[in-house]
C-alpha cells in the first residue's frame, strides 16, 4: 500500500468556492501529517490522494485524519495502472495473505473515459479474484470489501474505509471565540464549530487563589484534546 485516498462530502457542495475549500483541506491534512513518511498529498476530481513513503507510520496517520474536518473518509491504497489488466493484477497482489470466505467488488469510475463502465470493471476483477480465492461472491453482506477508483491517469484499489469526521476545513469560516467552562457543554459546542470550519480560541475563568486548581487543570486538558482539531495559522 503506498497512498491514502480521501474522500470528502460537504466540501463537494460548495460550487464556486470549491476549489479554495479542497484548497484549504489539502492544507491541512499536510501539516496534520508532518512527520509521519508523506511524501505529497494533492487534489484530483473529487478526492485528495496522499503520496506514502515506504517508512511512512500508517496508524499513526490513520489516527491524525480522524481529527482532520473536511474529510468523509479515507483508505489505505495500492495505486494501478489505467487498465483492466493492472487493475486486476493490483487487486490480486493486495490480497496475498487475506482469507476470507465471502467478497465484494465495489467499482467508482470517476472518469468516464475510461473504456470499462463500473459493473463491467466490477465483474472482471470479481472473476478472476473468484478464480484465485474460490471464494463466494456476496453483494449484500461480504466479508472483505474491494474498492477500486478510476480517475484519470490512474487507479486506486482499498480494502478498508475509515470513517472521518467530516464537516469543514478549519480555516474556512474564520475565528470565533469559546468561554470554555467547567462542563461539557462548551466544549462540544467548540467541536462542533471547529466541524464547521471555524478556528476556535479558549477563554476560561477560575477562582485562583480563592479554589484549587481543579477547574484550570480540565479546561488544560480539555482545549490540548480540541485542539488536535484545528491547526496553527
């Protein structure tokens, strides 16, 4: 597996604005990963592909998009090649030393120039990965699930999508300030404005010296956990 293909959905809707949005995801998914064996992550039509060094920290990437907003979800991938013949030896390579009894092939032709349609890319993989596994084929409730994306000038095959928690890219919708108390409301509505794209500042009152340093010692914790959402400027 050598990239990380993103999906996102909300981002998707903003027509004119669209491109400074993903403009604006790209970003930050670059500076959330530092560190972590990328090599590039750029944009292609509806999806931003990550570029993996062979000594990159998948987990420890894995757990960093899950605070990243703007994304759908996302999959560890094998990049093919343009054509039935790579994509189906890419699919075939990926599931040495999987076992599984029942399969899936899920197809996404994002490109439509590509000469296959989706079901006829979905029945050819299927076939010949039938033919290598013997295992049964089942669209409704499969043990394993094979995606493949078609987009230009390439390929992209997963076998596991995770969730992330989508929204916007922080950044997008300015900086709003949260009075941060010692209960849990505020702290979920700053989440959730941070989910909307805003980039959120903290203030919380304490009673020092007059009360011990309880109230302080929460807020701490509870911004330090927040803001693994939201990047520096």
């Amino acid at each position: 597996m050598n990239r990380v293909v993103v999906h996102y959905h909300e981002v998707a809707l903003k027509r004119g604005n669209r491109r400074a949005f993903v403009g604006q995801l790209v970003d930050n998914i670059g500076r959330a990963l530092r560190g972590t064996g990328v090599r590039r992550v750029r944009s292609v039509p509806g999806r931003i592909v990550i570029s993996l060094t062979p000594r990159a920290d998948w987990p420890e990437i894995a757990r960093r998009l899950q605070w990243v907003f703007g994304i759908a979800n996302y999959s560890l991938s094998r990049r093919s090649e343009r054509t039935i013949e790579d994509i189906t030896a890419t699919v075939l390579g990926t599931l040495d030393g999987q076992r599984f009894a029942s399969f899936a092939v899920r197809t996404k032709r994002a490109d439509k120039s590509f000469p296959l349609p989706s079901p006829e890319i979905s029945r050819a993989v299927g076939t010949a990965v039938q033919a290598r596994t013997h295992a049964a084929v089942d669209l409704n409730d499969p043990e394993l699930t094979i995606n493949i994306e078609v987009v230009s000038h390439e390929a992209f095959v997963a076998l596991e999508r995770l969730p992330g928690p989508g929204g916007l890219p922080v950044g997008t919708s300015g900086t709003v300030l949260a009075l941060l108390s010692g209960g849990i409301d505020s702290p979920v509505a700053a989440y959730r404005m941070m989910r909307r794209g805003c980039r959120v500042e903290f203030v919380h009152f304490h009673g020092a010296p007059y009360q011990d340093r309880t109230s302080r010692e929460k807020a701490t914790a509870r911004v330090r956990l927040l803001t693994r959402g939201q990047l520096p400027s």
